[in-house]
C-alpha cells in the first residue's frame, strides 16, 4: 500500500534498485532526492544501485548514509527534496529488503502515486533513462538539525531524574539516539540511559529487531529488571516503530502508549483532535474524551494517518503497531 518490499536476489535486487530510482525521476519529475540506509548488509548495494538509477536520470542525490526512515522524513522536507528514499526492510527477514518513499514536504505518496513509480520502474528495466546532464551525489548530513526539532517537543531540564533503558536491537538507531541523548544532556535533562545491543550490526546476532514480537520483549525486560531502570524503550531495525516497558520489566502495548501520549498533547493543547487507528482503539477514544479531546479515526498505515491528521489538523495521531506521528 505505501512501500517497496521484496525478498533479496528473487523478487529485489541491485537491477530492480536502479529501475526504481529511474522510475521516481520519470514519474515523480524528481532534481532532488534524498537517500537513506538501514544496517542491513544488502542496504548499501542497493542504496548505492538507487542513486544510480536516479542520477543517471538526471536527478541529484543527497545521501545522508546509515540513518532512520525518519530521518529520510525530516531531511526530505528539511532540504526542499522532491522525494526520500530510505533503503530498508525494517522488522522484515533477513533475506528481505525494500524501499519506503516519502514526497516532498514528507508528504506520504498515495497508492496511486506509488503505481505510477511502479509502471515507470517497469519501463525502465527494458529501457533505461539517460539524461543529457546526469546527476550527482552528495553526503549530507542533517542529523543536527534532526536533533534540534526533536528536542524542540521536551522541555529537557523539567523531564524527571529517570534511569532509562534503550535497546536498539542492533539495528540503526544507535548512532542517532546518542546525538539525541549528548544534546539533552547538553540542555539539562536528568535522565540517566542504559544500553543494549546499541551498536550497529548487520548480522543481528541478537535477532532481527522486532520488539511487538513476544519471544523478543524479555531481551528488553529483563535488562530493565536486571539494572534498575524506571522505564525501558525498544526499537525496530529503523526505528520508526518505539516500544516502551515499565519498571517490571513488563511489555506495554502500543494502544496503550496512544493514550498515554494522547493525554499528554492535549493537557499542552486544550480540545485538539487526535487520530487514532481502529485495530485497538477503546482505550484510546476513552482517554481522549476524557481529556477533553476529538477522537479522529482513520484507516491504519502511516499515509492514511498523516493524510488524516493534515485533514483535520490533529496534534498527534498514533497507531496500536508503535507507530507515533
């Protein structure tokens, strides 16, 4: 509905990366394109074979290397791209790859939108695009600036003395979330953090990162447990998905974290709408209205939520799967 995926060497490979960065530039009539990667070993080869396939249409591309899908996110509409790439397979098998495509202004594409990159893709594996004057790439790192936005939803120095444990599941979100951590401490947060398996790795020796997973969530718990931490965080392989644990060490699911998070946004923001998905959802319309909110509901996956929370202007929306917008 809203991404690439395959499985690697059958259904995606390099060939089928540089078709579908033809295929953006000749539907999308992209100059610029942003390009991210996850941890994988598979990503890089096919990162590298994407921006082929754009450049050699004529679109410049912006490489912002081993990041997460939110970051392609923020940096496409941080540096006025025409489309993000971020090269990932998420919380999918090993032998998995994909792609997930964002718009400028970080504006989800349609299915619509999506088929039309898909035909051009199509053509250009028989007929490849060359442009007059080919592309470049260009490293770029707007990390910073990531950092910056994020810390700009905190007030850093009232956040509780809490002792925190992250784990990044090996995936890649480790490097980001110490850029994160170094400028709170910086502003005068009293959080204290424990990691785990926080570096980078494309072998997962501990798993593919996929905390909703029951048989994965005592990785997380019990080091909670076992350092005395007052809460625990969890993410997938690029980080777009957040999982939380109590001082128990014990799994808190997502449904709950939207309410939770719900309550907070509007004791900031009075009578705003929240968006919400419909898989699991009573808790969440419950605490809203409680809290003097307009539950919103919308068709689950991150472009129909996005589109529904530009609709109706909401404030926050988020799904029972961890994702939070």
């Amino acid at each position: 509905a809203y991404d690439v995926r395959g499985r690697l060497g059958d259904t995606l490979d390099e060939r089928i990366a540089f078709a579908i960065g033809q295929g953006v530039v000749a539907a999308r009539g992209a100059d610029r394109v942003i390009i991210g990667r996850d941890a994988r070993a598979s990503s890089t080869p096919l990162a590298r074979a994407l921006a082929d396939g754009l450049c050699e249409a004529g679109a410049d591309v912006y490489d912002i290397g081993l990041c997460g899908t939110e970051e392609v996110y923020f940096a496409t509409d941080h540096l006025k791209a025409d489309v993000g790439l971020c090269v990932t397979a998420s919380h999918n098998p090993i032998d998995y790859n994909g792609v997930k495509l964002v718009g400028s202004g970080a504006t989800p594409l349609s299915p619509v939108e999506l088929d039309a990159i898909q035909v051009a893709a199509e053509a250009a594996l028989s007929h490849p695009i060359t442009a007059e004057k080919p592309g470049k790439v260009t490293a770029t790192d707007p990390r910073d600036a990531y950092v910056n936005r994020l810390l700009s939803f905190v007030r850093p120095k009232e956040l509780a003395p809490l002792k925190v444990l992250v784990n990044a599941g090996n995936g890649a979100a480790g490097p980001t979330f110490d850029a994160i951590a170094d400028a709170l401490a910086k502003a005068g947060a009293p959080v204290e953090w424990v990691r785990i398996n926080h570096t980078p790795d494309h072998t997962f020796p501990n798993g593919i990162p996929n905390p909703l997973l029951e048989q994965n969530q005592p990785i997380t718990g019990n080091a909670v447990i076992a350092n005395q931490c007052d809460i625990g965080l969890a993410w997938d392989g690029d980080f777009d998905r957040c999982f939380f644990f109590d001082a128990k060490g014990r799994f808190i699911p997502g449904e709950y974290m939207v309410g939770l998070l719900a309550a907070a946004f509007l004791e900031a923001n009075p009578g705003e709408k929240i968006v919400y998905d419909p898989r699991v959802c009573w808790n969440t319309i419950d605490v809203v209205e409680a809290a003097g909110g307009v539950p919103v509901l919308s068709q689950t996956g991150h472009a129909f939520m996005k589109a529904k929370m530009r609709e109706v202007d909401a404030v926050y929306g988020g799904e029972m799967s961890a994702h939070h917008y």
